[in-house]
C-alpha cells in the first residue's frame, strides 16, 4: 500500500515509517521539522525508500496532490508538552486542531480518498481518568482536574464527592472527555473532527489513545515532554534528577515498538466505524520507580530530589485499560520496562549530549504562574 504519516519525522512517524518499508509498502513523510524537536539545523536518519515533504500540515489543504494515491494516513503530527500548551494556546490549537481541519480538507478534494485514517490521540482526553471509591469499588468516578489551590497546599491526589480518597484504576475508553490542559482539548478536538468528517468522506477514522510512549530516537533536545529522555539527558551530565510532586505521580510507559504494532495491526482489522482504542501497557510506573529503573538500566548513579514542585494541568495518576485493543487487534505489549529501558540506554548513550533545559522551562512556567513549589 501507499501509506502517509504526518509527523513521519518524529520518532514514533520514523519507527512506523522503517517497519512499513520493511514490510513491502511505499511510505511518505510529511513533517515541518519544528526545531524544539529537531534542533535548527535538523539531522535526521531518513529510512531508505522513503519520501519526504516538509511541509507544515496546516498548509495541507493548498498540496492535496501530497496525498494522492495513499490507501492510509498516519495522522501523528501535533505540538505536545501539557505545561508548553498552557501559554502556547495558538500555537497549540492552530498545529492539533486546524492542521487536523487542512489535513481533512486536502482529502476531500481527492478523487480516490484513502481507506482509513488512524489518529494519535492522547490519555490526556480523560483528564485525571478512572478512580473508585474503595467503599464503592463497582462504581468509576472521574474527578476534576486538580486546582492550583490543591497543588499549591500539597494536596497531590484527587478526592471524591465528599473528600473521601480514592483509588486510580484502569481508565476505560468510556470515559468522557475531561480535558484538564489546553494541549488535551486539542487532541479531543481532533478526534472529534476525524469522527465528523472522515465518514463523510468515505474514510474511516480509527483513533488510538497513546499512553506515555518511550524509546530509541526520542527527542533528547526537549525540555517539555518526554520525561525518560529529560531524565537521560541530565544524568549522563551528573544533574540531579527532579521529582516533581512527591515522586509518586505515576505513569502507564509503553515503548514504541508496541506502538508501532498497534498502528500496523489497525491498517487491516476488520474494525468498528469510529473506533476508539487505549495503546498502554496497561499498568502505572512512579516517578520514583522509573527513576531507579532507569539509573539501573544506564549503570549510572545521579542525586535523586523530591521537589515538591508542580505543573498546572498535570494528572497524578494514569494508566490504560487495553481490554478493547486486546479484542480487536490481538494487541499485547512484548516490551517491559526493564528492557525498554536498557534499549534506550544504549540508543541515547550513543547520540550527541544537548544542554539541559529543564530548569529553563520550569522557570518559564514559574513565571507565567504555571508551575510552583
């Protein structure tokens, strides 16, 4: 088949564009190379066979001849970081949003549309996701997003109706939306877009909410998103790891080669119109934890501080029910963390060391009242 991935220069659109090629199918980039991934002058391994456009997806529409001939479109392009969105609000909608609505656009013009369009959505949709009441263990609640006010008194975890605590638990597909930053309305409003309009057009939309993927080729150079490689950055210089909160805030980390075996199996499963699918691993690492395992993978050995500080729009708990893409796609993650990890390790130990930005943005956010402690 022909297949476009938007964002095909990221590392999740480069690791699905080399098994694609592999597979036998012909693959175009389609990527603006932003240089808070890139770096200003990017250098990017390019899989060989593939096709390149540099191309802003918001200008799509004005290049549908791009897309002509695909059977499948990877829609991975977008501006991530939780905290970044918060203040970036244009930039943000302008890339998720209306890149979505020009991408759509450009398809519409088309004589032959492609089949499907598979989106990269984001747990962030569910906000703070799926807790119980251990007193009422058969009933889901979704609390608020947690205030500054919370945050500002230490208050890390949610609590129910009457203040009472609770429990997180698997976050089902179920879950209405609950966005609690500007970055996760983004991806909700993407959805909703594939959902009104590709059936229009004759393309079925299949969406996959991605938990916190990881791995080989990540951005190094990123202060804002991407919390394994921040964290390598700075240990193979000797800084100090920060945990934020009180390094129990925990996450559900997939690696991308089970992502990319979750986008593969999508492009021919006999599936649902509008499908929604979780691609987690199914289960919640601490921060703490992460960060011993990753010292351990990487043999290395930095000063660990709890700091007590926060980011506005944060969750503090979060990880995947995969009931869904287990039934339909036979999806089961083959990576563990452990050896993601040491994947990892070896990968980034091999690339250049960037200079830490880290403190940098928490500055930013510190005066922009989006981060304290």
């Amino acid at each position: 088949m022909r297949i476009a991935i938007t964002g095909g220069m990221g590392f999740i659109g480069l690791a699905l564009a080399r098994r694609l090629l592999g597979d036998g199918h012909a693959v175009l980039l389609i990527d603006n190379l932003s240089p808070q991934i890139h770096g200003d002058l990017p250098l990017v391994d390019l899989p060989d066979g593939a096709e390149v456009s540099r191309t802003d997806l918001r200008d799509i529409h004005a290049r549908p001849e791009l897309l002509a001939g695909t059977d499948v479109v990877f829609h991975l392009a977008a501006e991530t970081g939780t905290a970044q969105s918060m203040y970036r609000i244009r930039d943000y909608v302008g890339v998720n949003e209306m890149g979505t609505a020009a991408l759509l656009e450009a398809l519409a013009t088309l004589d032959r549309r492609p089949a499907r369009i598979v989106l990269a959505s984001s747990r962030s949709v569910y906000g703070e996701g799926a807790w119980i009441d251990p007193a009422r263990p058969d009933v889901i609640l979704q609390p608020a997003p947690r205030t500054p006010e919370a945050l500002a008194a230490g208050l890390w975890d949610p609590t129910g109706p009457q203040g009472q605590p609770l429990q997180p638990v698997p976050t089902p597909e179920s879950l209405p939306f609950a966005p609690g930053s500007v970055y996760a309305a983004t991806k909700a409003s993407q959805e909703l877009l594939l959902r009104a309009a590709a059936p229009a057009l004759g393309i079925k939309p299949v969406i996959f909410r991605f938990q916190n993927v990881y791995g080989e080729g990540q951005s190094l150079r990123n202060p804002y998103t991407g919390i394994i490689s921040i964290f390598f950055n700075r240990m193979r210089q000797g800084i100090e790891f920060p945990a934020y909160e009180d390094g129990c805030e925990s996450r559900d980390f997939i690696h991308v080669q089970d992502i990319v075996e979750g986008l593969v199996r999508s492009m021919t499963a006999d599936l649902p119109d509008g499908v929604v699918m979780n691609l987690g691993a199914g289960h919640g690492t601490s921060v703490s934890e992460l960060v011993e395992q990753l010292l351990a993978a990487a043999n290395c050995s930095v000063p660990v501080r709890i700091t007590g500080e926060y980011r506005v729009g944060d969750i503090r708990h979060g990880f995947a029910d995969i009931a869904e893409a287990r039934r339909l796609l036979g999806f089961e993650p083959q990576v563990s963390l452990a050896d993601g990890l040491a994947r990892f390790c070896t990968w980034a130990a091999s690339q250049p060391t960037y200079e830490d930005r880290l403190d940098a943005a928490m500055a930013e956010l510190r005066a922009r009242k989006l981060a304290a402690g």
